[in-house]
C-alpha cells in the first residue's frame, strides 16, 4: 500500500451504480458522501442491469433532475462509464469508491466487488455509508416492482422519476 497517497485528503469520490432508476435512498448517499468529498461523480454503468427500465441516458437526466429537486447539484457530476469500474476510476484519477450499504445480505456481493476492486487497482479504496433507517428497505427492484404492479411509488423516489415510471406504464 502507498501511503502516501492516504496522507492527502482525497476530494473526489465516485458513487458508481445501476440507479435504475435513482431512487431517495440513492439521494440519501450523495448527501452523505457529498460532506466528506468536495466532487462527486455519480457514474452509471452500462452494463450491470441485464434488462434495464431506463436507458443510460434516461437514468442520468434523471439523476441530474432529482438532483436538482433534492438541491444537492453543488460538487455533483453525472457520467457513465462502459467497462470496468477500476479502470473508470483509474481515468478519472480517483482513489475513493462510495457504495451504500443497507444489510448484511448486501456484505457479501459488496466485500466481493471491494477485493475485486483492489486485485485491479490497489490504489483505490471503497467507502461504505449507511443511509437513513427511513430508507433502509429501499431499491431500484422494489421501486420497478411496486411500478410494473399498478401502483406509483411516490414515497420511494423523486417527482421525477414518479413521473418517467408513469409515463413508462402508460406506453406499455
Ligand atoms: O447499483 P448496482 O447494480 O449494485 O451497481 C453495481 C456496479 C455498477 C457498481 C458494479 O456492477 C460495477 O462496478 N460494474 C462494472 C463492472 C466491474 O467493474 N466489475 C468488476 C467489479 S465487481
């Protein structure tokens, strides 16, 4: 491990992810992540979901547009990336990976990605927050679940994705 490069305080952190689609507890970690790092960017990835609900550019406008509902835009980017994380990470020069952790159902997958993550660049480290008790139960799949059955989830995501699910429901 260099440790030098633990010795600076890293200001940019990457919050990679499938926000398929961006839901409050995904908010509730930018907001956690944005008070220990001066620029975060969220990245989406174009591979992880085998048969999205939104493409890539539908997830990003609408993170940018929950964003700007939850007033968190300030230090916040949105971007995608194809391929492998580490490598993404590698070209943005960045040394702090953010995931959010809610159960210990999600330990193992997330212990499996971190050791992944550090066989292909050590120099990066992950960083788990935890979000609020109030969002804890709280995915992508329940949010598309409860939508593909009728019903709106409101509560669980931002105005405007409440809004791309319904329109979504209404074409198909
Ligand atoms: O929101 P998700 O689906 O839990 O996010 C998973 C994601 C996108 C972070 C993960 O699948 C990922 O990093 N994919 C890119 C491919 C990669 O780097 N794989 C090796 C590490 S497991």
């Amino acid at each position: 491990m260099n440790q030098k490069q633990f010795k600076r305080r890293p200001s940019l952190a990457i919050y990679p992810g499938s926000f398929d689609p961006i839901t409050y507890g995904h908010l509730d970690i930018v907001a956690r992540a944005g008070r220990l790092f001066d620029r975060i960017i969220i990245a989406v990835s174009h591979a992880s979901v085998k048969q999205p609900m939104f493409s890539v550019e539908d997830r990003m406008d609408l993170i940018r547009e929950s964003l700007r509902e939850s007033n968190l835009n300030k230090g916040i980017e949105v971007d995608s990336f194809q391929g492998l994380l580490a490598d993404y990470a590698k070209k943005k020069s960045c040394f702090v990976v953010i995931r959010g952790i809610r159960f210990i159902s999600d330990f193992e997958y997330e212990l499996q990605m971190a050791l992944t993550n550090r066989h292909l660049y050590p120099d990066m480290e992950t960083v788990y927050l935890m979000p609020d008790e109030k969002h804890i139960y709280l995915s992508s799949t329940i949010v598309k679940e409860i939508a593909g059955l009728g019903q709106t989830p409101a509560k669980f995501v931002p105005r405007c994705v409440a809004r791309a699910l319904r329109s979504l429901r209404a074409v198909i």
